[in-house]
C-alpha cells in the first residue's frame, strides 16, 4: 500500500504488514531436523538452533553414561529382555557383545526408537542422565501436534513458546518507507516479531520524527492483522 497515486506535495509513503512465510520457511528449516513423521503420528523434531547443538540419529545418542557401573547396564538389559530369562538374555549377550554397555546400546536402538521415546520416555538405567527433554507443542487445528527433542543445556525461559511459534507461526513483516527511509515497525513499537499490536504501533508512530501527514497516513492505514 502506498500514497504514489494521490500524492502532490508530501512525503513518498509505502506501507507493507504480511505474515512472512518465506521467513516461516527458512527459520523452520534452519532450527529443526525431523526425525520421523507417519501417517497419524506426530512428527517428532530434534530443535537444532541453526545448527549450534549436536546431532541425534538414534536413541543411544541421548544418554550420558559416564558414571554408569557395568551393574547399571545389565540390569537395564535385562528390563529390556523381559521376555527372556536370565541365562538366555546371558547368552545372547555373548553372541553379540563384548560388554553389557555394549549389549545394551545394542538392545537400546534395536527395540526402541526417537519417535516412541518421545511419546512414552526413553528407557531408564541407573546413573545414566538422559540429555534431551521433549517438549510437546500443539498448532491451531486438531491434529497440530508436533514432538521436539531438546538438550537440556539448550533449555532458557519461554523456549516452548518459541518452538511453538517457528513449529506453526509465520513471523511479521511491518515496514514503512518514507522517501526511501524503512523503518521495521515491530522494532519500532518494542513488540516481538510474531505479535501483532495495533494500538501499539500507533503510538510508536506518533512518536516517530516525521511530519503530521505522514503520521496520520500511516497510522489511518495501519491493518487490525497482518495481511496473509
């Protein structure tokens, strides 16, 4: 929107508020792998911030086992074994491994996966820290729901709300040109980049230090929501 065609004597004014789905689109991509997706599941994403936190492949990736005793390990094979007995899960162990940690790795990414750890915890064995917490998210719609795998070192203050504005949110574009002068609105008016103030724009934009004209233009055409 602007005031090219009816505009003698004032100021150039371009007006532009949208949801911007290319932003949407490249900040999805950049913060998330997907790990798995099926038909009626939720998709499990592991949350990368744009590459900065480490890869997850596999269930085995998301413990810390250094304080685990050889004890810890067995005992957690054996939960995983239930439907043997003890001398056959003995056995089978040494068909195909060297030690129990090794064993239960093995049995961790044969019988389990992200996308069932997500939804039911991940297993549990004694002294070992799990790394990632997950996090649930929901959109708009029934069916919206989306996993989110995140390091427990990558956690602050507000994080599911972030998530859940780059799972399903597009971030607001809001500029205004004035004789080739942008200025980004949402930075203007303090507000964060996917909420949408009218009212608050407003007085940031009387504020603003330009004529009396351009104030009115601009704030008169100010949309109720961003145009989609």
């Amino acid at each position: 929107m602007n005031n090219y065609n009816n505009n003698s004597e004032f100021e150039n004014i371009e007006l532009n508020v949208c949801l911007d789905y290319d932003l949407s689109q490249w900040e999805f991509e950049e913060n998330f792998k997907r790990i798995s997706s099926g038909y009626r599941q939720a998709p499990v994403y592991l949350f990368t911030d744009c590459g900065q936190l480490a890869d997850v492949s596999c269930v085995s990736d998301c413990y810390d086992v250094n304080s685990c005793t050889y004890k810890d390990f067995r005992r957690a094979c054996l939960e995983l074994c239930a439907g043997l007995t003890t001398k056959e899960t003995i056995a089978d162990k040494r068909c195909f491994s060297d030690t129990w940690e090794d064993y239960f790795f093995r049995l961790l990414d044969e019988q389990t996966d992200l996308y069932t750890c997500c939804r039911d915890g991940f297993p549990t064995v004694g002294n070992a820290e799990i790394l990632y917490n997950i996090l649930d998210v929901s959109g708009y719609c029934q069916g919206d729901y989306a996993h989110i795998l995140v390091q427990k070192k990558a956690m602050f203050d507000g994080i599911k709300n972030y998530l859940h504005h780059l799972v399903f949110d597009a971030p607001i574009y809001a500029r205004v040109t004035i004789d080739e002068v942008e200025t980004d609105l949402i930075e203007l008016a303090g507000l964060d980049s996917y909420d949408w103030d009218r009212d608050k724009v407003a007085a940031a934009v009387e504020l603003m230090e330009i004529s009396e004209h351009a104030k009115a233009w601009i704030i008169e055409n100010l949309p109720e929501y961003p145009a989609e």
